[in-house]
C-alpha cells in the first residue's frame, strides 16, 4: 500500500502507467512557456505579425480592387488614349471619333496648346478659378473672424448666411444666381426703382464667379471658423493686453494657428471651381467657356473624345499643382505632431 501512494505522488497510477502529461494552462505548460528562449519568443512574434498583417490586407484588399478597377484602370487608359494608343479598351472611341491621332505622341496635347481658342478658355478657367479662391477665402476669414472675436447675433447670422448653400443643390443655385443677375433679373430691378443703371452680368464670367463662390464658400468657412474656435483665449488675451490691436490680433495670431485649414480650403476651391461644370454651363457665356464645358462640348457635340480625354489631363496637372502646398502643409504638420509626442514621450 506503501508502494502504490509512492508512485501516484510521483504521478504513476497504481498500474504502473506513466504520468498523464501536462495541459497548457497548468503548471507544467507555463513554466514551458516561461523558459523559451529568445528564438522562440522572437519566431512567435514574427508569426504574430504575419498574421496581423495578413488580416490587414484582407479588409483592404476589397476597397482597393475596387478603386483600381473602377478609377486606376480607366484613368491610365485615358492617358493611353491622350497618348495616342487606340488599340484595346480605346479601339470603339477610336473607331467613331474625329481627328483621332493614332501611334504613341504628343501631338493631340501640342494641337489643344497651339489652339487659340484652348488657351482662351485654358485663361478664363484659371483667372475664373484665382477669383472664386480669392474671394471664398476672403469671405470664409471674414465671417470666421468675426464669429470668432465678436460673436453674438451677427457672428452667428452670417455663419448660419454663409453654410445655407451647403444644403441647396448646384442646379438651383446656379438657376438662383443667373436670375439674379441677368436682364431681368433682381439686381436690374432694384437698380431701376432708384434709377441706376445695373450692368447685367447673366450669361458672362462674372456670374460664374458668383456662382462658384457660392457652391465654395461654406466648405472653407467650416474649415476656417472651426480652426479659428480652437485657438485657446489666452493666447488672444495676451496680444490685446500686449496691445495689439484687432487686425494684429487676426493676422499675427488667428490666422497663423489656421494655416492648415486655410492651405486645405484654398487647395479644394481651387480644384472645385477647375473641375466645375453646372455653375459655367447654367450661368456662363458661350465663349469663352470653362474647361469643363469645354470637354463636355468637344466629347458630346464635337465627337472629338481625344482631344476632350487630353484636356482633362491639363486640369488634372492644375489641380495636382495646386495640391502641392496641401501635401506639404500636411507632411509639415504631422511631422511637427509626431515630434511633439516623442518629445512629451
């Protein structure tokens, strides 16, 4: 009997059968698992991040095929086409368009360039587009400001004036802003009843710019205002009691803590109002014309898709310029965070 106690405190049955091994959990498994060594550490990690990153790129892999397949497939087939490639996905549009360049050149782009009439309307899209950014920014730092440091009934009725064309479709306002300003429209009406004579501005650049402004400005005063209300008090406080006045108050201390948000507003007017197509071809003249109408014209009624697939291309070069102070500011910007917390670390 002796005997038999002996062995199962060893961890033998009384049949004599060796001892059951040890599960994971137990004493045995941790005290395994406690003395592995670096390699085994170091593979069981490497598997860990093998398989965290497995799964990564299975959420994504769904939405990046369908970027790819439905924007990067036919936006290099696009180029192609501009390039003079007409074989393949092109060879239909090859087929029924006019003036198709075929064989790999230049020669649709040196054509648009040497155009007269392009570069007409290549000038009244850019100084079209410089105006609207100009003044959508000017009136987004206005209003912010004054929501800012002022407040009150007036802060608040401009900011609710300026976010109201945020729910009005770009059809009505174009509509809205081309009855507005036409022969007939309110400003010639008011300007009769005290006898001035109202210039009449539907149907010419003018009215695309108000338009564009219009359909621009709530985005930017959202950006602006929302930067200028985290700007901490203290620092407005400390200017005044040094003595600045108001406008150093706004041009040394609110606008330099939104030079982010105002990088990023006049990057997206300025690619808005490039790409824009309702507002030139509701409230615009017939010549010149905005690119985008332009391309519309000369794909639909011109049967000319290389030369209007071309030019889409020359906005795309605009914006991507004018996106290249965004990418800097942002780069700037979360360096300068990433550098803050390692120091605060």
């Amino acid at each position: 009997m002796t005997q038999v106690t002996d062995r199962e405190a060893r961890g033998a049955s009384a049949r004599g059968l060796p001892p059951v091994p040890g599960r994971r959990g137990d004493g045995a498994g941790a005290g395994d698992a406690a003395h592995a060594g670096p390699a085994d550490r170091r593979a069981a990690r490497l598997r860990q991040a093998r398989r965290s990153r497995a799964t990564g790129l299975a959420l994504v892999a769904a939405p990046v095929l369908v970027v790819v397949l439905f924007v990067g497939v036919p936006v290099v087939n696009a180029a192609l086409f501009s390039l003079g490639f007409t074989g393949g996905l092109n060879e239909a549009l090859a087929d029924i368009g006019q003036d198709v360049v075929h064989g790999f050149s230049l020669a649709v782009y040196g054509t648009l360039l040497g155009n007269p009439v392009f570069l007409r309307d290549l000038g009244a899209t850019l100084g079209v587009t410089a105006l609207s950014t100009g003044l959508t920014i000017a009136l987004a730092v206005v209003v912010a400001v004054i929501l800012r440091l002022r407040g009150g009934l007036v802060g608040k009725t401009l900011s609710v004036l300026a976010v109201v064309p945020l729910f009005v479709p770009v059809v009505i306002a174009s509509w809205s802003v081309l009855t507005f300003t036409d022969a007939q429209g309110f400003l010639r009406s008011l300007g009769a009843q005290v006898g001035l004579d109202v210039p009449v501005w539907g149907y010419t650049l003018v009215a695309v710019v108000f338009g564009s402004v219009w359909t621009s400005l709530p985005f930017s005063v959202l950006m602006v205002a929302g930067a200028l209300q985290g700007t901490p008090d203290a620092l407005v406080e400390a200017a005044r009691d040094a003595g600045a006045s108001t406008w150093r108050v706004v041009w040394e201390v609110l606008l330099p803590m939104a030079r982010t948000p105002l990088v990023i507003a006049t990057t997206f007017t300025v690619i808005g109002v490039l790409g824009s197509f309702t507002v030139p071809y509701f409230t615009g003249p017939n010549a010149p014309t905005m690119l985008g109408v332009d391309i519309s014209k000369y794909f639909q009624a011109y049967n000319r898709p290389q030369q209007s697939t071309a030019m889409a291309f020359i906005v795309f070069a605009f914006a991507a310029a004018a996106s290249v102070s965004y990418l800097r500011s942002t780069v700037r910007t979360n360096a300068r965070e990433l550098t803050t917390k390692e120091a605060h670390s």
